[in-house]
C-alpha cells in the first residue's frame, strides 16, 4: 500500500485545530467548539428528543455544554407524550 504524502496546508491546519481547547474554544451555532488530544470534540451539547403518537417532536434532555465558558450541565424536560 502507497504511503500517503500530507501536505503542508493539511499539517498547519491539524495543528491549528488542536489548539482549539479550553480557553481557546470557539462559539459556534450549534454550540461550543472545542477539541481534546484525540482530535475529539468536547462538551458538545447533545440533545435526546421523542416521537409521540401524533408523530410530534419533544425534548426530553440536553446535556453538554452549549455557550463558550458555561459549566457542563444536564437539563431534563419532563413529558408524558413519550412514555
């Protein structure tokens, strides 16, 4: 198998994105962008949502962290549409 050839720009830009952490972390649209040393994201909001019967959407939790310098929480919205 060929040895695959990175290019400078592809080298600058992995670099740049690892240091994209904690303090330097980026407010984005759908939230806080931030990596670890893995090259994974960090904190990302997540939310879990339900169908109802009626093929309604409902959020039922987030949990993450949506807002630059915000402290990681977990918000649960009760609903009985989806139990």
């Amino acid at each position: 198998m060929a040895k695959k050839v990175r290019h400078d720009a592809e080298i600058e830009l992995e670099e740049a994105l690892t240091k994209i952490t904690g303090d330097q972390a980026i407010q984005g649209v759908s939230g806080q962008i931030a990596f670890g040393s893995d090259g994974n994201g960090l904190n990302k909001e997540i939310l879990v949502l339900c169908v109802d019967t009626q093929s309604r959407f409902h959020l039922v939790e987030a949990h993450g962290l949506f807002l630059v310098g915000e402290a990681v929480q977990t918000l649960k919205y009760p609903s009985s549409s989806c139990s």
